[in-house]
C-alpha cells in the first residue's frame, strides 16, 4: 500500500518547500523506497504554461508534455521518479474537471460543492499517482502557505485522505520559519506556533516540524516549539540555511530525518547512504579543482527562478568536470554592439536561452556574434538556436534583415517560421509543440561526440522551427544540421564547424539533467568552456 507524506508551508513563502520535498525523496528513495510526487498549486490557471515568468518563474516540461511547476525539476533532479502530467495539480485544474463532469450530468441532480466534489476530485488525483505507477511513498507538496484562502480546499482534501489512510500511512510535515530577530539577539518561535494553531483549527496535526532558521536552534528552544505545538521533541527537525541546495539532503540524513519518518509509517527501510552523492555532488561543489565563467543572455535575468533548470545543469556541468560555474546573468536588452566586449570580459562560454517574444532578440542576436566571431563556446536553447539561426544567416549567409516570424512576420528571409501543425492553433493553452521527441545525430559532430548516441531523446517547448528551405544555403555557409527528428522534417539541432563548441538545439536539455549526471551537452559545453584560456 502506498504511503504519503503531505508538506505544507507556514509563516512565509520562498522558505524552500520544493527542495525540501526533493530531499525528503532523496534520503527516502536511498533506503530502497521508490517515491512519487504531487505538488498541488492552489492558483486558478490549469496549468502555468501560459503565464508570465515574471508571474510564475521557469515552466518545468515532463517527457509526456505537460507545463508544469518548477518545483517537479526539483524533484525529478534530486530523485529517480519519472513525473508527468498527473504530478502537478492546481486548482483549475480541479475545477475544470469538475465543471466538466457537472455539464455532462455526472452528478445525477445532486448540488456540487467544494466539500464534497471539489475535495474528493483533489484526493482522486492524489490517488491516482499512487495507482499509476505504484510508488511506495508519495510525497504530497501544498503550495502556499497555511492561512491562505485559495489553499483551503487542498488542506481539506489532505486532512480526508489521512482520516482515510489511518495514522501510520500518512503523515503531515510542516516547514515553517523560526526566525532570528538581530536586534534583539534572539530566536522566536511565535510565528511558528501560530502557523501550527492555524493547521490544527482546520484538523490538521503535524507529526513532524522542519524548522527553517539562520542560526541553530538550542534544545530549548525545541522543547518549547514541541510543546507548543504537540509534536515530539525528536520531531523538531532544524532546517538551517546552505550554501548549496544539494546539501540539504546530507543535513537531514545526518538528523536521521529519514528514520524519523520511517518509523511514523511503519515501514522497514534497507541500508543506504547518500556517500555517493556526498561525494561525487557536494564535495566537487565545495571543493572544484577549475572554474569557468558563463555567460546566461536572457532577458528574465533579474529573476532568480526564470531559468532555474539552465542555472542547475550549469552547475552540474561543472560538476562533471571539476569545476566551479560562475554564473554572468546578462540582460538581454543591454547587449549592444558597442558595449558587448566590456559586458563579456573574462566570460569563458555563452549560453543563450529559451524565451518568447522580440523583446531583448537584438541582444541575444549580438551575443550570438560575438561567441562565433571570438570563437567562445556557444549553446542556445530553443530561442536561443533560433537566434543562432538569424544571427547566422544575416552576418555570415548574407540575407539581410532574416528574422523569424515570430518577430517579422514580412522577413524577406523567414529563417525561422512557424511548425506547419502550429498553422490553425488559436487558443494559447497547451497548444505549442510539447514533451520528450526523438532526434538522430549526425556523426562527426558535436552533438553526437556529447551524447555518444545516434538517436536521442529530448523535451521540446515551442511553436516557430528552422525553416528547411535555407539549409542549404546554412551548410554551404559552414552551419550544419547535427540532429534531426525522425521523419527528417524539423532540425533539432545547428553546429557550426569552424569553431571550437557552437551548438544550438530545439529542445531543453536542461530539463533532463541531474546533479550526479549532467546532461552531456551542458558537461561538454562547460569541458569547452574550461579550455578557453
Ligand atoms: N518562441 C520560440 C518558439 O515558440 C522559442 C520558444 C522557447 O524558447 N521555448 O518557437
């Protein structure tokens, strides 16, 4: 019978729930359990594929083509679980189900209610996952924090299923934050017993407290966060700040949280440690033998979340090679012709990402001819190739003022132009090219010496494509097609031959990459960028 664990959040927001449901996986599934995930996004649009960034943050995309919370990256790359659609619900999603099932009349007359309908289409979902692919944990993330009003219903629904499940099936953890208030040298534990005050009057009762703090937390301290809120004092677990995300799961290994929680559901764990991630993740990362300097060009780079997979298979890029990433967030929009040397002094590799829109395109289309020109390492993703594309065929091809249609739809040269089965799509929802499609890779190239594979698989987010027509022209001109899908007709992915790591492709790599196994695109474009003196 598959167990849950459900994580709700008090106090505040950005306390790091998602890790934190990361790392609870981690440290389970290395005891022999395999974990799923639900994370339950209390907002009203079905899904965030069609919102802003700025809203939202990055959009995670599963193999099976779902627009998902960047929390499922989190765990899909601290754990083995394979996540899709039915990982991530929301509360559009929920109640476009159930509007759908009232106006087919599946209710037979009966009034529908957010207690029941609402709260029994939520623990369907829930249960579903468990019946899917049989996991024998799955991990429960409540987004929010406790008090909001819009996460009412997913409360309710958790505090059922637990009724349902019996007390040693289910449990309920709650990060909450024991903040230390400078001015007066102490730690509080006021706001968490609040937050714990506020779950119990709704029936909810946690079994285990994370405490996220800046300083330790005495066993005073604790004893009274036990007190207070009814939880055993070995169940205050201090969360404390990291430098890195992936020592989370060393810390809670090293307070036997995994025990903690073990024992809670009655399950009998194998040995298992995390040395291998101490010490081929966290160890490289605290102790590198090399470091490079990357340059990321996009234009939601003061945001810390808009291109949180990129930032992460960055850093297990140089993982893979030794190395510590440092980061260069440039503003897409700043990138001018005459500025551009100063901007990328001492940078050791460029990487242009995905994106939407012509905003910041002139930029990235600079940043694009400075790497080729001055011969640094260059990786594009999605937007990013189709910059490559323009920059390519408007500098070197000679086809003056190329764009793509996204951008002008009267380009004399569409380079880039819109997937034939885009042609009628009207409505924004879901409708782009999405999810895991298979490529061949040419040999000889980049590509193929990266994944040493002659066919691949990778996930796709987009509606504009490489316009087939000019390929020739490209590859008289030194760009070559390294990777295209199976039936020939879209080009995954552009190299150019004269230069030492220019590779641009369709797809997301950064989707599939994970701390002890960079993607090996991301472990070749930082091996190159190591070599730029
Ligand atoms: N806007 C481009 C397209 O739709 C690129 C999308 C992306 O970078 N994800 O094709």
């Amino acid at each position: 019978m598959t167990k849950y664990i459900f994580v709700t959040g008090g106090v505040v927001s950005s306390l790091g729930k998602g890790i934190s449901c990361a790392s609870i996986g981690k440290i389970l599934e290395v005891r022999g359990f395999k974990v799923s995930f639900v994370k339950c996004d209390p907002y009203i649009n079905v899904d965030p594929g069609t919102m802003n960034p700025f809203q939202h943050g990055e959009v995670y995309v599963t193999d099976d083509g779902a627009e998902t919370d960047l929390d499922l990256g989190h765990y899909e790359r601290f754990t083995n679980a394979k996540l899709t659609k039915e990982n991530n619900i929301t509360t559009g999603k929920i109640y476009y189900s159930v509007i759908t099932k009232e106006r087919r009349g599946d209710y037979l007359g009966k009034t529908v209610q957010v207690i029941p309908h609402i709260t029994d289409e939520i623990k369907d979902s829930l249960k579903k996952v468990a019946k899917d692919n049989v996991p024998d944990i799955v991990i429960v993330e409540v987004g929010g924090t406790v008090g909001d009003i819009e996460s009412l219903p997913f409360l309710e629904a958790i505090r059922q299923l637990k009724q349902e499940l019996g007390p040693t099936n289910a449990i309920n953890i709650h990060l909450t934050l024991v903040p230390y208030i400078r001015s007066a040298e102490e730690i509080k534990t006021k706001p968490t017993q609040h937050s714990v005050g506020k779950l119990r009057e709704i029936g909810i009762q946690p079994e285990i407290l994370l405490c996220r703090s800046e300083k330790p937390i005495s066993q005073e301290l604790k004893k009274k966060i036990a007190l207070f809120c009814n939880v055993a004092l070995d169940a205050v677990i201090e969360a404390i700040d990291v430098k890195s995300i992936y020592e989370v799961p060393l810390l809670y290994k090293q307070d036997c949280f995994d025990e903690l929680i073990l024992n809670y559901l009655h399950l009998s764990p194998k040995k298992g440690n995390l040395e291998h991630w101490q010490e081929k993740v966290v160890g490289v990362l605290k102790n590198p033998e090399h470091s490079c300097r990357i340059a990321v060009v996009g234009k939601y780079i003061e945001l810390q979340d808009a291109y949180k997979s990129i930032y992460e298979a960055l850093v297990h890029g140089g993982i893979a090679n030794n190395a510590r990433v440092e980061i260069v967030k440039i503003d897409s929009e700043e990138v001018a012709s005459s500025s551009i040397k100063q901007l990328m002094k001492g940078v050791d590799g460029i990487l242009v990402p995905g994106g939407f829109g012509y905003r910041g395109i002139e930029g990235k289309i600079n940043a694009v001819e400075f790497a080729r020109r001055q011969k640094i390492p260059f990786f594009g993703i999605c937007l990013g190739m189709q910059t490559a594309v323009i920059e390519f065929a408007r500098n070197v091809c000679g086809l003056k003022n190329a764009n793509s249609t996204e951008f002008n739809p009267k380009t004399p040269y569409p380079v880039i132009s819109l997937l034939e089965e885009q042609k009628n799509v009207k409505i924004k929802g879901a409708t782009m090219r999405l999810g895991a499609y298979p490529a061949h890779l040419m040999p000889q190239t980049h590509s193929h010496a990266s994944y040493k594979l002659d066919l691949i698989s990778e996930r796709h987010r987009h509606r504009y494509e490489f316009n087939q027509e000019y390929r020739k022209t490209f590859e008289k001109h030194g760009m070559r097609v390294a990777g295209i899908s199976p039936n020939k007709k879209l080009v995954e992915i552009v190299e150019i031959k004269e230069h030492p790591w220019f590779v641009a492709v369709q797809f997301h790599p950064e989707f599939k990459s994970k701390p002890d196994c960079a993607h090996p695109l991301f472990r070749e474009f930082i091996r190159a960028s190591l070599k730029k003196d």
